[in-house]
C-alpha cells in the first residue's frame, strides 16, 4: 500500500510514462500538454535544487502564485524533499503574509507574477527569517534575494537527483502542510495535514467517486486552498489529466476549449450561471422560450427516477430525449458538453439552483467538509442522493451530532492541529472527535444535513434563534440580488444589507417609470426599495414573523476579498462586514 504523496506520484509515473498529465495554457490562449515523465524530470529538478538551496526536511516554505503547472510541481517538489508546503492565496495582503512566514519561520518562498513578487518583497525587513524568492515568471532584476525558475531549476544541476532517492526518507505521518484557513474571525489558524490524511482521502474517494485516466478536470478554484488542492493530487492518484487556469474570471470562455469531464466548483459558480443562463432566456421569442420552459419541466420530472437510479418511464423517457435535443444538450455546451459531474462544496447552495442543473443532466455532487477534515466529509453518491442535503457520509469517516446539534468527524482523514496553537486545537480535538462548530443532523435515510455555522446564529433581543444562512440562500433567490448579509443579533428584529444586481433594479426602475440619475440615487430610491420589499415578503411568507428580514439597506459597492469584507474562499466575513457598516445597520434601528 503507497504510503505517501511522493511514493504515489512515483508509482503513476511508472505506470503512465509519457502520457499526459498537464494541460497548459499559453499566452495565446491555445493548451498545450505536459506528460507524466516530463512533469517527474521537473520534480526531480525542483527536489535537487531545494537541496542545493540548504533546504532541509520538515522546512516550511510558500507558494504564493495563481494557479500553474509550476504550483503543484513544486508542491510535489517540496513534499519530496520532506517539506512542508504552505500555500497562499494568490489575492493575500502583505499582512497575511507576514504573520504567516512569521508564525512558520519561513525562509524560502515560490511567487507566481510580478504582483506577488512586490508584496513579498515588501516583507524583507518585517520577517527575519525570510531569505529567498523564487518567481515563477522570468526574472530580469538584479536583487539577490530574487531568482527566477529557470534559474533556480539549474542549481540542482551540478548535483543531479531524482526523489526515489529520498522516497525511504518520508513517512506517512509526517507534516505534508498547513493550510490556513481564512479566519472569518479572528487570526487565521494553520492546518496541518500529514501524508496520511491525503492518503486516506484518496482512498475514501476511490470507494465514492468514478474518476480515472479517461477523465480531465479544469483547475479554475485557487490551488492553495484545500478542496481545489487535495482533488488535484487525487487527479494524479487516479491518472486523469488537470488542465490549469490562472484567472478563474475566464472559466466560462474556456470551459467549451478544455471540454472537462470533471471540474471542482463552490455554490457561487452555479449561482451566478444560473443567474445568466435566466437573463438571457428572458431575452428570447415567446416560442423559444416556452420550449426552453417545457424541457427543463421534463428535466426537472426526472430527477426522481435519477436520484434513486431507476429507469425512466417510457413516455418520460421519450419526452426527454426531446427535450435534450432541443435544450438541456445546448445548456451543458456551456460547460463544454462533456462533464460527468462537477464536485462542489465550500459554503450551502440553493436547493433549487441545485436541481435546476440536475435537470439540465449535470451532475453536481455536493458536499460538506473542511480544511480540517482534508475536505470532504460528505457528498452524494452517484447512484443515490437527496436535495437538500450534503449526501451521506464518506466510508472511513465517522460522524455524530452533539447534543447543542454540532457536527463532530472523526477518522484519519481529520488533521493534527492548528501549528501552534495548542489552546485552540484543544477546544476543537477532543479524544479523537473534531468539532467543526457546524449545526446539523442526520435523516432517517442516513444523510447529512448542514444547517449553519453555530458561532453564526443569531439571537434577536426577545430571545429567538435565527439562521442567517437560511434568510440569506431565500432571498438571494430573488434575481435582484447579489451578495446579501443578514444581521440582527441582540437586536430587536431582522434586517439586511444588500448588494443589488444594478441592471435589475434599471429594468425595474424602467418598468414602473422610477426616475433616477445614477447607482447611488438608484439604491436609495424608496420606491425601488418597497418593490423589493413586497418580493422579499412573498419569499418569506411561511417564515415566523420573528425570522422576517423587517428592513434592508442597499449598498452601492460590493463585498470584495481586497476589501477585508470577503474571505479569499468567497465567504462572507460577517463580523468584518458589521464593523465597515456599523453605521447603515444602526440606521435600520433608529425608529425603535
């Protein structure tokens, strides 16, 4: 049985030789490929020059680069080595930065562009152990402290190595790497996660998911954080083809290029196609769109036969070819036309978004998990799932709810610790169980149901629990709506802030005469506020009057990572987004 990462790598090199293994693009946009015996020589490069540099095993170093062939080269480089890989976003300040090549006394650090090569720069001076840039990118300065890949690469060659010299060297318990996670509050922790967590995960997912080395996966979601991370190595583990893109704005123009049979997405992916795939369709002929109308009904009629892997009736079965011919075949073109499924996880997803791309035949496998967990806790499987849910639970993997309804996981898929953080490791490590402050339960047909972040709830001031998770996936229906935070914690009632759709509230001004000069007057405008207003409480009719979102305040700027009010995995940083707006929301209680 492979013990470790290098061990496995070594063993597909074998196996497939010059096969590919890489998809590249170039800077005219056209892909060219990389097999597995090339991608092992720059491995190989990579290991010897990490030790001509004086690295040493269990040396902590960074990647700080968009997504690239070089990023998971050298990741695999470092792991051969015995390092620990610390990835960061390629969108993190200098501040996040330095407190983590500080916390991990980091001297060597790979960035991807001349971007990163500044703000990493800037850290000489404020972190003492930092000693050596490597970029990723060619590098035409004269700075010492600087040295471009090409060059770097050269320095193993005086003592040429390859990393089965060092495979008896690495253990499956060793520190693989920390992960920090984003901090949504407070300072961010540094997962670490061994050989063996990443081993074990791929073995759990060979006995769920239905990938081999027919299949290519599109890698568009950051390579530095976990999920985008560990399906990679397990791309490698199965020998399927990973085709890299750097800026994830262009997935849509190259998803009909790549033609993926698999591709990793988060709940926003679907939410924002959804949201084109509607306005465009409402662009179209009566006709056209009532047979767009009609398909996906047929789609939609499937779904119960699929989801539990019967056959379909005849005459459905009949319908829906139609129905493929005419629509739902020219809707997965969108995605190139050839995916299989397309995992997706990282924060709740509207259950209706969800079916509406099942209908559509696109098999979306969600999940739940964590950087703790090395991702997935959960997913559907294939030939068996249930919407509204996170799937049932992988095997290997155990899983109890507490008695306050917090999900705990234990088995080896579940990390080590927080990297000096003894403290916090032990409030979330208790014998073997970790708790992942996640609400949730289990149905009676063994599926789980994540309900939201326990820290996240909020108690209103007459003393009643509101979810704001399930307020925010309601009215974020609403096709006017863009990104949305609910708050009302001690507060007497509910209320939100909302990033409009601004072309939406233009067709709406248009369509109800509402006059108004520009975005600013636009968002402030009461009668595009009590339209809005009547629609959120058509959506929230079945709700408590004490869940109600009572009043909302449009914001003429979105929520964005550079703005600290995004986490560089998209999610809301609430306490973050309270503090900027402290103002606006107090507004919303003023009549009180």
């Amino acid at each position: 049985m492979e013990r470790h990462i290098v061990q496995m790598f070594v063993n597909r090199v074998n196996q497939y030789d010059d096969k590919e293994v890489f998809r590249v693009r170039e800077k005219d946009k056209s892909f060219s490929s990389i097999s597995w015996i090339q991608a092992k020589a720059k491995v190989d490069a990579v290991y010897a020059s990490l030790y001509a540099l004086g690295c040493k095993k269990g040396e902590k170093i960074g990647l700080f680069s968009p997504n690239c062939s070089q990023w998971l080269i050298t990741d695999l480089g470092i792991l051969a080595l015995g390092g620990v890989v610390v990835p960061f976003y390629a969108t993190a300040s200098q501040e996040q930065l330095k407190y983590i090549v500080n916390e991990t006394a980091m001297e060597v650090m790979f960035v991807g562009n001349s971007e990163q090569l500044e703000i990493a720069l800037s850290l000489f001076g404020t972190c003492d152990s930092l000693r050596q840039l490597i970029l990723f990118d060619n590098y035409h300065g004269d700075d010492p402290r600087v040295t471009g890949f090409d060059m770097f690469l050269r320095q193993g060659e005086e003592h040429p190595a390859t990393i089965e010299e060092n495979i008896e060297n690495i253990f499956a318990d060793d520190l693989a790497t920390i992960i920090y996670t984003s901090g949504t509050t407070g300072e961010p922790k540094g997962v670490m996660l061994a050989h063996e967590n990443f081993m074990h995960c791929f073995r759990i997912h060979d006995d769920r998911l239905n990938v081999d080395e027919n299949d290519l996966s599109l890698c568009f979601l950051p390579l530095s954080h976990v999920f985008e991370r560990l399906w990679s190595h397990y791309l490698l583990h199965c020998g399927a083809v990973n085709a890299f893109l750097e800026n994830p704005r262009e997935v849509i123009e190259v998803l009909p290029v790549v033609k993926p049979t698999l591709m990793c997405t988060v709940p926003r992916f679907f939410d924002k196609t959804y949201q084109g795939i509607q306005t465009e369709a409402k662009k179209w002929p009566a006709m056209k769109q009532k047979i767009f109308h009609w398909s996906l009904e047929m789609g939609h009629k499937s779904l119960p036969y699929k989801s539990r892997s019967e056959k379909l009736p005849l005459g459905l079965g009949l319908r829906i070819a139609l129905a493929d011919k005419l629509v739902l075949s020219k809707l997965r073109g969108i995605f190139g036309g050839k995916i299989k499924a397309m995992p997706c996880s990282g924060a709740a997803i509207n259950t209706e978004i969800l079916r509406f791309f099942h209908a559509v035949g696109i098999f979306v496998n969600y999940g739940y998990g964590a950087t703790e967990t090395t991702a997935t806790v959960s997913c559907f499987k294939t030939d068996e799932y249930h919407f509204g849910s996170c799937g049932t639970v992988m095997p290997g993997v155990e899983v109890e709810i507490a008695e306050n309804g917090e999900i705990l996981v234990k088995g080896k898929s579940v990390f080590q610790g927080y990297y000096k953080k003894e403290e916090a490791t032990a409030n979330v490590l208790k014998e073997g169980w970790f708790y992942t402050g996640d609400e949730g339960y289990m149905d009676n047909a063994g599926n789980l149901i994540m309900l939201d972040r326990i820290k996240d709830l909020m108690k209103t001031s007459v003393g009643k629990y509101v979810s704001p998770q399930k307020l925010e996936l309601l009215l974020g229906q609403d096709e006017a709506v863009e990104q949305i935070v609910v708050v009302g914690d001690n507060r007497q009632y509910v209320t939100a802030l909302i990033v409009p759709v601004f072309a939406k509230l233009v067709e709406l001004a248009r369509k109800h005469d509402i006059s108004f000069s520009d975005e600013k007057e636009l968002v402030n405008s009461e009668k595009i506020k009590a339209l809005l207003q009547e629609r959120f409480n058509n959506l929230q009719a079945s709700l408590m009057s004490y869940e109600k979102v009572v009043k909302f305040t449009m914001l003429s700027e979105p929520f964005t990572i550079e703005a600290g009010t995004m986490t560089t995995t998209l999610k809301l940083r609430r306490r973050s987004i309270e503090r900027n707006y402290r103002q606006m929301i107090d507004a919303m209680y003023d009549d009180i």
